[in-house]
C-alpha cells in the first residue's frame, strides 16, 4: 500500500560544494536552510538583514548591498528605546540612530563582499502580501508591530516582482558573473491572512519563481513548498501552531534538497561531518572514564583529517581543553 505521493527533483546544476560560500536570504525557512548547511561546515552568510517575507524587500536588500546604498533615516522607528527600520526585521536593532546605521552597514559590506564570491544565492519567498505606509505608499519590510491603521495591504502583482528582479540582475553580474541563483516558496503558512489567501499568495509565487527560472539560466527552483504540501500532507508535519514545519519535516526538506545540489563528494563529507557533530553533542556516561578518553582522542583524529578544508578549530580547542582535564 502506497501511503505518500513523491516526486523526481531535477539536479539543481551546478551542485553546490565546500569550494565557496552561500548567501541565504528570505523568510525564516532561508533561516532554517542556512543554519543547516552552517551545522554541516558549509561557509555561509544567512538572512544578513533578518527575516524578510517579500521578494520585493529582498531584491531591495540585495541591490542597496551591492551599490553600498545607505538606508532612509526617514524610516527609522524607535521602539522601547530601540532603534528599528521598515526596510529590516526587528532582529537588526541598535540603541542608536547612528549605532544602527552602522551595524546595517557592516551587514551590507558583509553581504556584498560574500556575495562576490559565493557560488549560490538561496532566496526563499514567504509572501506575496505586503504593507505599504499609507500616507508615503513606502512598501514596508516589516511593520514592527505599529499601529495597523498606519498601513495598507496589498497583493503584489507579478510584473512588478519580475521587473524588480530584474533591475538586480546586472549589478549581480558586475561583481559575479558565475553566481547561481535557487529560488524557492517557504512552506511556511501565512494564514493569518485567511488560507485562501494564503494559497493565493503561494501560488503567485510559485509562478514568479518559474519565470524568473524560464528567464535567467543561472535561477534555478527548489520544491520546498511541494514537498510540504505534498510528500508531507499531514497535519503531524506541522509545530503546534499550525503553521511552521516540525524539526522532522525540515529535516526531510533538507534530505532532498541536498540530494539534488550536492555532488557525491560532497554528500560524502556532509555524512562525516553529521557524525563528527553528533559525536561533539554525545553526553558521557562517565566523563572521566578510559573509554571517553579514547572517545575524544578518536574524535579529534576525525575533526585533525579535515584540517586545511574544513574549519574544525574551535571544536578542535575544544575537545582537546577536555583531554587536558583527565
């Protein structure tokens, strides 16, 4: 009895390896993405501004980092006795005008200069809802929990997600030509807009993503939300808000994204690593015992073959500070 729907993926080419880094920038499920590849020792800059639900103040983001475009003072709140912008998620804050314009700019100087060597920029969209201030129609990032009557809702057309996308283009390609592009709909729920417009949203997404890939050989799509809606369509899939993917439903994502951008050696190292890292988290029975002992010497070997390729030290310092102890 067949009790799951699956589906082939094409490779997402070219794969993904250790070689260079990777930009992930979106919704909290480029969040997720980012931390996972950063688990597996992958060099990556991920959600530099936060978590951006838009793909029209993602595209923004990106362009402004690329021209070292500062942001509007015009934008900035401040909220118990913290500065915010309507460009940014609240995770970017500072208690000054001048303190967060400069911790925006560092962000910015960050994201350019990875984004000039990285092979892959992840951009994962969550929305197509978006807020605009009423009395500037200034499209807004996030709203920062202001008063409602201050803004209006708006669904974004598809022409105007396309064309902002391609204003980012060139300037990509100015400082590097060779950056791939995965696209991809967050299988986040947004139904506090109503599930209808939720899918409504989805799906206008899901659409601007396949002609951004129909247009540009380097914008290649990753099925995230299928994945959810449909090898996972079980409501066990879901957190007890009903609305974000469980640790199990991420963990499956991840299993097939990696398998259709990663290389065989690749996927090889990640293995290694996987298990280095649950070796590190292993709790001793007896922490001062001979087979710990033997246990960490073993482990540090492993982290020790990787030297030179991938970065183990702190780990390395780490283990060895509890050698030092017996």
């Amino acid at each position: 009895m067949q009790l799951q729907t699956t589906f082939p993926i094409s490779p997402i080419l070219p794969l993904i390896s250790y070689d260079a880094p990777i930009v992930s920038v979106g919704s909290c499920f480029s969040t997720v993405i980012g931390q996972k590849l950063q688990k597996h020792k992958f060099e990556v800059l991920n959600n530099p501004f936060g978590t951006i639900f838009n793909p029209i103040s993602i595209f923004e983001l990106i362009k402004k980092s690329i021209h070292r475009e500062a942001l509007s003072s015009q934008w900035l709140i401040q909220q118990e006795d913290r500065y915010l912008h309507y460009e940014l998620h609240s995770d970017i804050t500072a208690d000054s005008q001048e303190g967060f314009m400069k911790l925006f700019q560092e962000q910015q100087n960050k994201t350019a200069s990875i984004l000039a060597r990285a092979s892959h920029l992840i951009l994962t969209f969550g929305t197509s809802h978006v807020y605009r201030i009423k009395a500037s129609q200034k499209l807004v990032a996030n709203c920062h929990k202001q008063p409602s009557q201050l803004f209006e809702k708006e669904l974004l057309e598809l022409p105007l997600i396309l064309e902002a996308f391609e204003q980012i283009i060139p300037s990509i390609k100015i400082i590097n030509p060779s950056l791939n592009i995965i696209v991809t709909v967050s299988p986040v729920r947004h139904i506090k807009d109503g599930i209808p417009e939720n899918q409504l949203s989805k799906s206008l997404l899901r659409v601007a993503c396949h002609q951004l890939e129909q247009n540009f050989p380097n914008v290649h799509y990753f099925p995230s939300y299928e994945i959810m809606m449909d090898e996972l369509r079980d409501y066990r899939y879901y957190k007890e808000d009903m609305i974000h993917p469980t640790e199990q439903a991420e963990n499956y994502i991840w299993e097939k994204f990696t398998a259709c951008s990663f290389s065989e050696e690749t996927l090889h190292k990640v293995d290694k690593i996987a298990k280095i890292q649950k070796s590190l988290e292993h709790k001793a029975f007896n922490p001062k015992g001979k087979s710990h002992r033997q246990f960490l010497i073993n482990l540090l070997q492993k982290m020790e073959q990787f030297s030179g390729e991938i970065d183990f030290s702190v780990e390395i310092r780490e283990v060895q500070k509890r050698l030092l102890s017996f």
